[in-house]
C-alpha cells in the first residue's frame, strides 16, 4: 500500500503541488504587473473552476478558455469576462449567444464570413479579437496581409454586434525553441502588432494588444506595449518547458504517479500502468537529443524528488508506459513500487485525468467532459 | 447547420459506420473459426456494451479488456468471461478480489513476486495467462528466457489460486511494418509459442495459447496451432492500419466530423476544430513517406467518401488541427463546412471522445471514465 498525502494510490494519479503552482502563478503575476499589463490566464490547462479560484483571490478577473463548452463551465463558476481562444465555430451559435447574455464574451474573429455570420446571428454584441499570425501558421490572419486586416476593421467600424477589442497573437512557434529565439519571436512580433495599433488607433481609440504563450510569458523581462498577456501552461510546467529551459524543474507542479508492474533488468527498463490514455502523446526532446514522454521523479510522502539523471518515460502505448533508467535506479525499484513521471506535456495530461491529487490531499475535479 | 444521420453536428463528433464495424467483424470471426480458433475481441476499442454486444450476437462470449475498471464495466453488462491483458497492478487488488468472485477473471502473470502476492491475497482462484514476449520488448517474458517461465510453471503447479490457462503474446511489432513482415514475425512466433506449449502440456494438459494483434487478425490466412485470438483494433481500424497495408480504406469503420474554422488557400491548408484532444498525438506514415495524423474524407448524408488523394491531418494541437490539402480541394471549402477525418489511431480517438454517432442516426456511449 502506498501513500501519497495520507490518500491511498490505486491507479495512474495526477498529483498537484498547489504551491509550485501558486509560485509559479505569482511570479508569472507580478511580472505582468510590472510590465503595466493584465494577465488572462488560459485555463484550458488546469480546467477546474477550484484551481481558477487561485487566480481570482489575486485580484484576476478575466480569463482565456479553448472552447465554448469551458467558457460555458467557467461562466457557471462565476467568470464574466472569458476570451475564447479559438477562431469562431458558426455552429456554436446557440451556445455563443446564451454565453453572450450573461457574459463579456471575448471571441476570435478572422475572417469576413464568420463577421458577418456573426453580425446576422447574434442577439448580443461582443468583444472581438482580431488573431494575428506571426508566422507560426496555425489561424490567423498574417501581419503582413494589411489588406485582409483593413477589411475587418471596416466591417467592425461599421458592425453593432461586434465591438472590435484589439489584436491577439499567440507566437506558437516559441514552445520548442530556445528562450533566445523566443525572446527574437516577441520582438519581432510586438513590433509588428504595435504598428498595427497604431494604425489602427484613430478609428479604435480603445483597442488593446493580446499576446500569449508560455515560453514568452517566462522569458521575458517586461512585455512592453502589450495590454493583456494569455498564457496557461505556466501554472504547471512540464518537462517540454524544462527542456527547453523556459522553467526550473523545481517549478514543475505536477507528477503523474504510476505503479510498476514490471522490472527488465537486463533491457534497462521497467514497466508502469500510465499510457497514451493517461499522458497522450505528446513527446519532448531533452539537451542531449532524447525524444521522451517524461523525466521521472521519486515520490515521497507528499513531494517528489529532482528528476532522476539519465531516467525518462521511452514509450507509450495505450495503458503501458515503458521507463528507461540506470541500473543503479533499477536496482532500488521493484513490481508494485510507485513512480513519478513529469508529463511531456501537461495540458493534454491533466485533460486525460480529470482530476488533480494534491500535495496536501485534496482531490480536485475538473469540469466535466 | 449540417446534418449527419439527420443529426445536426454542432462540435467534433466521432462518426462510426456500423455496417463497415460489422463487416470487419464478421470476415475476421470467419477465418478465425475457420482456423479452428476462438476470437476473444479486445473491448479497449469500442469500450461500449452496445457495441460489445455484437459480438455477442455473433456467439462469443469471451473478450478482452485493458484495465481492471474496465473488467469491472464490461462484468456489469454481462460479460462473465474476461481476461485483463495488462501485468496486475498489485493495488487493484480488492476490485480483482471483486471480479473474481463474480466472472471467470483471467490475468496476466509475468514475475514471481506478483504470483506470491495473488496467491496470499486472493479469495477467489483466477486463470492466468503467462505473457510472452516475442521480441518487441514491452511486457512478457522472452520465449528465449526458459528458465523464469519454467520457475512461474512451477508456482502455478502448486498454487491453489492461479488456475494457469496458457501463454499469450502481442506481437506489437507488427503494428507500423508491412504486412510480408507481419507473416514473418506470426510463423516466427506462433513457433516458439507451439514449443512452450509442448513443453509444458504434460504438467497443464488443457493449456492454451492466445495471440493478438490487429495486423496478424488480418493478414494471416490461418492462426493454425493458436487457440483464442485477441485483437481489438480490426473492428474500426484506422489511417495507420491502411497506411500499412492491413485494411482496405473502405474498412475503416469510423471517421472524425470536423468544422472548418478558417482557410488559407496561399498555404493549401484549412484549420479545423479538432486537435489532441480529440485525436490524440499518434501519428502514422504514408506509402509516400509523410508523417500525418489522419487521411481526410468527404462527408455525405450518412457516410463518408474514399480517402481524398494528397489530403491529410499534418498537424494538431490542443484543440486545433490543420489540414494539408491541393489547391482543387480547398477550392471546394469554406468556413463552416465540414469535414471528415480517418483518424491515425481510432482507439486513442474513441477513448477521447466518448461516445458515437452512427451512420444510422444512433448515439451510443462509451463506459463512464
């Protein structure tokens, strides 16, 4: 029997250090702060109205989701200003307009289409956000397409459903580089994204500027002429930002726990319970070039320890989750033993889960799925 | 508004043809019994009772699962014959306990220190199944290692609870290779299986063997000398199983229903709502060499056309998911159709999503998680 916290371990659990996380979010905090800007925390990474409470009691009123179903979750626990951070799903109208009765909804707008769409369906205005696409590819209209952008601003000016909030752009292409390419990234784009307030300005004397990513929000000195900053997976980490040295691994606030249900000596390795269905699939690659699901910890009574050197979760299928370590590691672990693994990827980790483990033995919900 | 079935698609549905499901069951339970052999399907795929319950039509009352919750849901729906094909976890020892008592419960058993756990801590005596590893090094022990099998015989000669059933091996290195290796790795195997069972009969005269893989379900003609096969993927299938020669396109049974977000006809892609989330992170490889997470189908009233040529899934993210498509096709596109995606991994996905909208306008739901 193996006790984590007081609380009894069965099965692949997510445990949650509430005070790495809560170190985390303060810093993360004050530097925003200090920058004269507002942080909108993306909660698509901790998805528990319980952990978004933290943000609130800092005096954060305002926060990202990814989908329209978790603004619908975060609304019913008390947000009234939620951005969803995601290009518009026409689809979605009946739920976009019962969110926009009781809510300051924030919407992605990216073309003229999904405007007008919007402009003919929608019973109650909203803030929207223009996404800008820095180069990373992904939605968003590029930069340098001013002739795209000059014709969704007239559509807004002119619009009585959307109320035009500014430009947002998240610089996707900060999460497996270096923090000096980052810190190139955010120059560049903020240069950009501050040409085109400026132009747009006299028509939008309030528009505001949104960026937002994890590697930039932990860089960064300051985010000098950016209004709001939206970033999620700061509040935990994972060994992809440990990697890629936007974090310490003291500052990673969450371990799944797995049982080992095979040792191989002679491979090297040991098997746990902990898969593709508990971590996804999300892979890293470490300073020496390994691709890996995860560094390893050891669990303690209610903490973990560093990683272990030269240890890594190798391979994931379904439910198996194959360890490579050290014979001298090896040799001090048997069937039965519980490991931590520090999660390649801790969004789509806890979005498995759907339930945290504490360091001090709460369990806490995510919102249902 | 968009209709499936005569259901309106509001957000990702997973999408399944029950024909194509049922066709790719009957043609393996076929040549199965035509081998003289028992189909055990693997349930880890569907993970839904209803669908489970075709099998059972069929006459099958035996299956497989990969986590003893998952035992535990299947035993609530009747089953009364499961083997759990994952090495016990020690600290599910009291919802074994449970099974046991009310299903004919069949475990994995690979280390000694494990069989002398169940042996002291079971109420209930169990069939198990010694695992074998042919050489793909995930969990088993290796044909070759003669001496740890012959110890754990031993154990179970003179147990009073583990009731030993037979040797079972995964070969899951058939899953990314070609079908001729798939043979190969089979006759390969499927030997050294026949001489553990020589062996051993004299001691366990009723003992028998199980082989189970997606690739081997639907390559080899006959499974001569193999007494239950167990496999779950073949059911749906999937992009990787085409990818690699296992399946006709026109077998894969189910497909992801996409909205298109947005559309860059400079870049050839368009994004959709669908992302890891959805999908997961498993990936497959294409004939032509390109790494993908999914073949894009056209979705009509109530099914779904052949894969579209050169379109593919080439990138997601937590929600979002870009497609790579020619310049004909996106001609074709706009915001807010949709579109229809052949998953890499269909059990990934379907432990995803939850649940399934068929061609025949049902919705059917996967176990609680």
């Amino acid at each position: 029997m193996f006790k984590f916290a007081s609380q009894t371990l069965v099965r692949p659990t997510l445990l949650l250090d509430s005070a790495k996380a809560q170190g985390n979010m303060a810093r993360i905090h004050e530097k925003v702060k200090k920058s004269g800007a507002q942080l909108r925390p993306h909660l698509k990474t901790p998805q528990s109205a319980t952990i978004a409470e933290w943000f609130r009691e800092k005096g954060i009123g305002a926060a990202t989701v990814s989908s329209v179903q978790m603004a619908s979750y975060f609304a019913d626990h008390g947000w009234d200003d939620l951005l969803v951070a995601f290009p518009v799903n026409i689809h979605e109208i009946k739920a976009i307009n019962e969110l926009a009765s009781r809510i300051r909804l924030n919407l992605f707008v990216i073309s003229l289409e999904t405007a007008s769409f919007l402009e003919q369906h929608l019973a109650h205005s909203v803030h929207v956000w223009l996404e800008i696409d820095n180069g990373y590819a992904r939605t968003g209209i590029p930069y340098q397409d001013t002739e795209a952008i000059a014709s969704l601003l007239r559509f807004f000016e002119s619009s009585t459903k959307l109320r035009f909030a500014g430009f947002y752009c998240h610089a996707g292409d900060t999460y497996r580089t270096s923090p000096k390419r980052t810190q190139e990234i955010a120059k560049e784009t903020i240069k950009a994204l501050k040409e085109l307030k400026n132009k747009a300005l006299p028509k939008f004397p309030s528009l505001k500027l949104m960026y937002g990513d994890t590697p930039s929000a932990s860089i960064l000195e300051d985010f000098e002429g950016i209004d709001q900053i939206s970033a999620g997976n700061f509040l935990f980490y994972d060994s992809m930002q440990f990697d890629h040295g936007n974090c310490r691994a003291a500052d990673i606030a969450v371990a799944m726990a797995c049982p080992i249900v095979a040792v191989y000596p002679e491979r090297l390795e040991a098997v746990i319970h902990g898969g593709a269905v508990h971590f996804s699939k999300d892979s890293s690659t470490d300073a020496s070039g390994i691709t890996h699901y995860g560094h390893l910890v050891g669990l303690q009574a209610n903490s973990w320890s560093e990683p272990w050197p030269s240890a890594y979760l190798k391979s994931v299928s379904q439910e198996h989750g194959t360890l490579k370590l050290t014979a001298e590691q090896l040799s001090t672990l048997k069937v039965g033993d519980w490991i931590g693994v520090l999660p390649a990827h801790s969004c789509l980790t806890a979005d498995l889960m759907r339930s945290y483990l504490t360091t001090d033995g709460q369990r806490i919900a995510m919102m249902p799925k």
